[in-house]
C-alpha cells in the first residue's frame, strides 16, 4: 500500500461527509486526481475537490504526509511546485506529525495551509476560509482589474465583508478602482478611515460582486476612472455605474 494512502482516504472521506449537504451542491471530491498544469504536464493531488460558489469553481488540492518525522521545506516546495503550474489551485497540506519551523514558513508565505491530522476535527473552519476566499479578498489579493475599499476588525485586522460604499442619498454605490493608489487616496478623505482598507479584487471575487448586484436592487456598482494625481489635485470625485451583467461579459466571459 502506498504509504499515506490510509490518511488520503480519510481525507477524502473527511471532506466528503463536509461538502455534501443541500448549501454545497456541484461539489467533487477526489483521490489520487492528476490535473493537468499549464505546462501539459499531469500533477497528481492526493485529494483534489472542486465545488462552485457563486458561479464560480473553487478549486482545491490537499496533500497527505503521514510522515513519523515533521514535515520538511522540501516536501513543501514540491508541492507548491504543483500548484504553480496549476494556477487558481488552492493549496493545504495535511501532516501526521507537523511541520519543520523552516516548512512553516515557507508555506506561509505561499499562502499553503498547513493543519495536522489532529486539527481535522475543525477542518469545517478550513472550508469556510476557503469559501470566504472565493467571496471576498484579502490582503494578499492583487486587484485583477479592479480595487475596493473594505471595512476591517480591528481586533483581528480581517475584512469584516462589508464594502465602502459612498455616501449618496440617491443610491449606494460601491466604487470600484482602477489601481491601488487611486483606492488609497480615496480612503484617506474618509472620516473613519482607520476603519477601513484597500483590497484587491480577484475574478471569483468579482464573480460574486456581480451576482450580488443582480439580486439586490439597493447596492449597485460603480467604477472610478479617475487616477491618485487626479483625486491628489482635487479633481470631482464621480463614479460610472455599471449593470454587474455588463461588468461579468466584459471582464469574466
């Protein structure tokens, strides 16, 4: 038997009894699944699942080691090898006897989670943050096209979800940015401004924005073209409302 098999399975089982209930439909969950990368090249995950949120395919990959030693920066680097060429590939390690320091840093930064078998009994945590990734950004996300403003906790320094939304008696509005300065300028001319932050706007997040606009008729959505020197110089601030059908052909289509 190949070593870690009898770990992957219970992954796979784990994962299984999680994703299958009525809130999370068009979920897959496989062993052993060799995905193809961008290379042409086959990877084999030891347990992949995919599942759709909003429209769009939450893709991801989990890799066993039932190790009797921590895990090494190699095992991790190997893995995160995969995931380059694989890209929209989340990644999450599974270790029988956690980490090297140096594996966790590495991972870290890669932004691979890495839990042990004996934090499986909160990997319903995990899932949610993987959700959580899809439907909003975080501080690691480049804006592909667009940048927002975002309310954050201050105890945890995590987006809360809310969006900023200017202050239109008329309509609300979430303004979306062409580049990071222009958000940032703007949120300096907030009142709470400490409240809030710059993000970047991922397509699955983008995704969302869209099916959220079409199923409220109170929010819309709005891009600003101005630039950082333009807002910097005074120039009137205004936004150009946009249908999230148009902004999903346009930019995710």
């Amino acid at each position: 038997m190949k070593q870690g098999a009898t770990l992957e399975g219970f992954i796979q089982f784990v994962y299984e009894k999680l994703l299958s209930n009525e809130e999370m439909k068009d979920v897959d969950v496989r062993k052993n699944y060799f995905y193809e990368g961008n290379s042409g090249v086959k990877h084999e995950f030891d347990v992949y699942y995919e599942m759709k949120v909003a429209k769009n395919i939450h893709k991801i990959a989990i890799e066993c080691k039932d190790y009797q030693a921590p895990v090494e920066k190699r095992d991790v680097s190997e893995f995160y090898g995969k995931l380059m060429d694989c890209p929209g590939v989340q990644g999450i390690m599974v270790a029988q006897n956690g980490y090297r320091p140096t594996a966790e840093q590495y991972a870290n930064h890669y932004n691979i989670k890495t839990i042990t078998t004996k934090e499986l009994p909160n990997i319903c945590q995990i899932a949610a943050m993987d959700i959580k990734r899809v439907l909003l950004p975080d501080k690691e996300t480049v804006g592909k096209p667009f940048w927002c403003i975002m309310e954050i906790d201050k105890d945890s320094e995590m987006t809360t979800g809310n969006y900023f939304i200017l202050p239109d008696k008329n309509k609300k509005i979430i303004p979306l940015f062409l580049s990071k300065k222009a958000a940032e300028e703007v949120r300096k001319h907030i009142l709470d401004k400490e409240e809030y932050q710059v993000y970047g706007i991922r397509k699955e997040n983008l995704g969302f924005l869209c099916d959220a606009y079409k199923l409220t008729s109170e929010v819309k959505l709005g891009i600003c073209p101005l630039l950082s020197s333009m807002i910097q110089k005074g120039a009137d601030f205004f936004v150009i409302e946009i249908d999230g059908k148009e902004l999903r052909q346009e930019f995710l289509e």
